[in-house]
C-alpha cells in the first residue's frame, strides 16, 4: 500500500487530473486540500476549472493556502493540489519556504491518512531574468527533491501520461 | 501496426530527427506537412535547415500552416511537423485553438494513413510574465494532452533519446 | 564498465547530487573540473554550496571556465559540473560554441579515464523573449544531444529521482 505519492509534471500537463485519478481508487474518505489564493480573474478561473472537475465527487474541501500541515486529516485519502501555489503563497507573504516545507515533510511523514501531492516541475528552461524567478524555481526544485525523498512512489506526468520515478 | 504516433520534447531536442527515423521504417508513400510560416530569416533558416535534413529522401511536402487537417492523405506516412508551429500561427491569426485541436482530433481518427506528429512541451518552466506566453502554454498542454490521448505510441524525447511513454 | 555518463536534468533537480553519488562508487582518483566562472555573489554562492557538498570527500579540483578538455585527466574517475555554465562562459567569451563542443566530444572519446558530465535541460518553456536566450537554448540542446550522441549512459534527473535514457 502506497502512503505518500508525488505527482510532477508541467503546466497543463494533466498532473491534477492523473492525481484525481489515482485517489479515485480509494475507497475511503477523500479530503482535497486547495492551496489557491485567488488573487485575480486568471487564478479564479483556474480553481473553478479544477472544482468543477471534482464536482458531485464526494471530496471534502479544506482551504489552506500558507499551512496544509496544519488540516492534514488523520484518515482517508489526501489529495494536496498543488504544492506550488502553496510555495508561491509563501514566498508572497515573505515567509521561510525551506522551513515550512521541512515542516510539512515532517507532518506527512506523522499523517497516517494516504496523501497524493501535486507539484510543478519548473526548471527546465533558460535561466529567469527575474531574481524573484529564480528564486523560486531554486526553492520549487529543492522542495520537489525534499518530497520525492520521502515520497513512496513519484510520477512523472506528460501530455496526461505518467512516468515513474519511483516505487 | 502503430497508427498515430506523437513525439514530443523541447527545443533542440532532436524531436523532429527521431520522427524522420520512425518515419524512415515505413515502406510507403512518405509526406511531410509543414506548417511554418517564414515571419523572419531567424525562423527562414530554421525552415531551410530542417529541408536540408530531408532533401533526397523522397518525401512529398505540403505547406498547411492554418489547417493540416484538410490537407491529410488517405495513404502512406504522414509527418506533422510541427503542432507548435501550427498553435502559434492559429493564435497569431485569431484562431479558436480549442476548436481546431478538437477538428484536428478527428481529422487524425478518420485518417486511415499513418501519421507522426511532433509537437513541443513547452510547460516545465515558472509561469511566464506575459499574459499572451501563459495562454499558448496551456493551449499547447492541452493540445498535447488531447492528442496523446487518441496516439497509439508516445515518446517524450530528451538530448535525441526517446523515452516512451505510451504504447 | 561505463566510461561516458551524461546527467541530465532541470535546475535543482538534484542532478550534480546524482552525479556525485555516481562518482563516488569509482575506487579510482576522483577529479572534479569546475567550470563557474563567479560573475557575482549568487554564483559565489552556488559555488561554494556545491564545494561544501564535496568537502572532505578527497576530490582534486580544477578549475576549467573556458577549455575542460585541455584539463582532463588520464586516468581515475572525472566529474565535470556544468556543460550549461562551461556553453555560458563560451558565449559570454564570444567564442564558437559549436566548435567548442566538437572539440570537447574527441577528446572526450579519446580520453582513457572514466567521465561523468552534468548539464541541464533547458529547452521545455516557451520561446523566450530574448534573442539571447534563444540562441543560448539551441546551442545547449544541441550540445545535450552531441554528448547523449557518445555516452554510454545518459540519465534524466527530476526532483532528485533518476530516469535512464540511455545504457
């Protein structure tokens, strides 16, 4: 039995879909975690897009934009989509990203619930002008490692389909 | 016997040569469909390079930078190169990018020759800052996703080494 | 036995870390060819995160910006880290990567000792803005495939997690 799944892939690659899949196998209680600040239209449509798609599917919703660790239920199936927004909230509240990801990797590793993460993978292009950019990508990409380590299987997602990287 | 084949990778990837090799192993009648528009000699000589690696192999070569669908054969290998070329063309002219992958999509079922498509993935990077990018980012990813769907083989492509992914 | 090993990946991927754990099952000397050029305080850092890792761990170092293959040793284990910041400082140097690159790859296959190269992926984003960063991104793709080309084992690192394209 798998406890912690990571799911990577790019923007629009279907990882959210293929991480909604895989918590459909589970029999028990599912909890979707949202991560998403809704800052503008863009972002607004994009949860609703995502809601829509777990519509009428029995999930109950938890909203915790800075601190997933905090709501993680005892039982069930989890499904945090995405770990990126969740990075990005932190970064603009100016908080300690490797700190907080230590602490969620530290509460998923306690969390007897089965969790499905789901994650961006951003560091496969040029180097960002932008230092805020590149900032980010170093502390997306240290993250992805810090959970994969802990994870029991990683996927890797592309046009909708997975590779796996581990377990 | 594979029917639909996407192949899929980054810049310089060497997307476009493995899908002349796999092209290669097919007895048939062999057509190229081509889908860039020349805006500027940067994207001129990229058009001629790809010519050059094709020139005496005896392909037919069609010019469909708006509408490949219509132009598909009923018979032999067809390569498709590219559907990001073909994307951004449709959203420089105004085009409904939904609509058009969707008619693609059944272009591509209907068609009884074998056909290789490549396109790009183009998601695996921070968000773009400019609005216009993030659009053809999730166009592109979706297209990708529509497409892998309905292929019987595809392979994601990384320094000229295929890895597959379906089929 | 290996004797070419290409590590590919994204920005913290893990992909130097991987190298390292791969060179470190070598009984032989072990060579680390560093090719960072500091420009400024973020790089000084990165350099000096990526010296601490190897600490104690009894690697001689040199320290190769601009020509690597004139510095590779004869025999033992060596670990050149990065391709992508070696193509950076060609370019910045104005030289001609192309020809730099083919230079790299005879001596490469010339050289008895055991090598491990790293180098990033940086093609899977949209088109960037700056004419640059477009050339900088060709010339890194088709350095990628020219050394996967001559490998004996070329990998795909993604947060942290190995995926084998080649051996």
């Amino acid at each position: 039995m798998s406890r912690l799944t990571l799911v990577l892939g790019g923007a629009r690659s279907g990882k959210s879909r293929f991480a909604e899949s895989l918590a459909r196998q589970h029999g028990g209680p599912r909890t979707y975690i949202a991560t998403a600040e809704p800052f503008d239209d863009e972002m607004r449509q994009r949860i609703a897009r995502h809601r829509d798609q777990r519509a009428g599917d029995g999930w109950q919703t938890l909203e915790a934009p800075l601190d997933p660790a905090a709501v993680l239920p005892r039982e069930g199936l989890v499904l945090l989509d995405c770990v990126t927004v969740w990075l990005g909230n932190l970064m603009h509240h100016g908080r300690d990203l490797k700190a907080e990801v230590t602490k969620l990797c530290a509460a998923l590793e306690a969390c007897p619930a089965e969790v499905i993460l789901v994650s961006n993978e951003v560091g496969l292009s040029i180097v960002p002008e932008n230092a805020m950019a590149r900032r980010f990508r170093d502390e997306q990409g240290l993250a992805n490692q810090a959970l994969a380590a802990i994870a029991d299987n990683v996927f890797f997602i592309a046009a909708g389909l997975p590779l796996k990287l581990k377990g």
